[in-house]
C-alpha cells in the first residue's frame, strides 16, 4: 500500500501519455507575507534545489523522473527541475540558471526587468514573431511559445508580473520528444512568481504607493 501511495503523489513514471502542449492558466503566485516583504533583496545568495518527490529507484530519470523546486531569490520565482538535469554555472547577475541533460537538452529559467515597460501583448507578439513557430497561445498574463530551431525544438512559457517577465525555457533533441513531453508539461505548468520577496518587494512598495497617491485628494 505505501508504495502505491508513493506512485499516486510522485506522477513520475508515465507510461502510455498522449503528447499535450501545456496551456496557461492564471499565473500561479506563491502567498506573501510582511515578513517576506521586509526581506532584503540585495544580493540574496542562490537558493539550493529541494527535493519534491521520490520513489525512482535510480533516483530519477527520463523513464522515471524526480522533481526538485529551484527557487531563484532575486528575481522572485520558482520552477520544478528534473534531477536528472545538471545544475550549471548560474548567470553572473543573478537572474538566470541553466540545467543540461548531457548534449540532448538544456533547461533555463531565468527572469528580467520589463524595461521599457511592454505589454502582454506586445511581449506576446515579440516572442511569436521568430521563426518556425509551430504553436503559440495566450492567457491573461501567461504565454506559450513552441518552434523548431537547427537541430533542436524548444518549449517556452512566460509570466509577466510585477514588471518582470519570468521563463522557462527548454531546447531539446527531437529524437527525445515524445519521451520528454511529460516533463516539459510539468516543468511549464510549475513555474510560479514570488510577490513580496526579492525584487518583486520593491516593485509591489512602489506599486502601492503609486495606488495611494493616486486615491489621495487633489487640491
């Protein structure tokens, strides 16, 4: 029974999927509090991966993937990463990290200033206007982008949130499609802002005072 109950909240060996392109929903936002607000966003150190399920007895592969949470304190986001993707060097301003899978696929995540300030539309009909893209959508604030690039395929999503646009980005092999479709779904559906904390507290302090100079009377 326990190893039932393991499988059922793992989600990890799936056998018999059907291809699906990951739509977004509403951006999932992880709760805020005062605490994490008065946080200092300078120059946070990088937060390690924390394991999010196990049960694979290889400690997670393609055939059976293990997730792991990378939480990027900076920029204020978090995303689930295949343990089976290598951590490598993080971006030297902080706001990315890249994982690998040997030569067949690369992971990024990474985060950037709207500046200057687009909108989701605009940003939407940036990322669409490259090549060979096979598949693109759009909801609220969230976009999906899928294309074809030399030798490879990539799978995008994006969340534009308190002035920062926020990706996961994924460039592949085709020969591993089909097998990796399970983890691009999950990796994409997982990516989640963090209001109030990192940058993401300075822009919400100036966003409420910008609402309340706003309500204020006017003589």
């Amino acid at each position: 029974m326990r190893g039932l109950v393991m499988l059922a909240l793992l989600g990890g060996c799936r056998e018999g999927e059907s291809r699906q392109d990951p739509l977004p929903g509403p951006v999932e936002q992880a709760p805020s509090s005062s605490q994490d607000a008065a946080r200092s966003p300078a120059e946070p150190e990088a937060a390690p991966l924390q394991a999010t399920s196990m049960g694979c007895a290889d400690g997670g592969s393609l055939d059976c993937p293990v997730y792991a949470r990378y939480t990027n304190p900076r920029f204020a986001f978090s995303v689930d990463v295949p343990t089976f993707f290598a951590k490598r060097g993080a971006d030297a301003d902080g706001r990315g990290q890249p994982f690998e899978y040997g030569s067949k696929a690369r992971l990024r995540a990474w985060a950037m200033y709207d500046n200057p300030p687009m909108t989701v539309e605009q940003l939407y009909g940036d990322w669409t206007r490259r090549d060979r893209v096979t598949f693109e959508t759009l909801a609220m604030n969230t976009w999906v982008v899928r294309g074809v690039e030399p030798g490879r395929l990539y799978y995008s999503r994006s969340i534009l949130a308190d002035g920062i646009i926020t990706t996961v980005e994924v460039h592949y092999d085709p020969a591993l499609s089909d097998a990796l479709e399970p983890v691009i779904a999950r990796v994409g559906a997982s990516l989640m802002t963090l209001p109030g904390e990192g940058v993401r507290s300075r822009t919400s302090r100036q966003d409420a005072r910008d609402a309340a100079s706003e309500a204020a009377p006017h003589p």
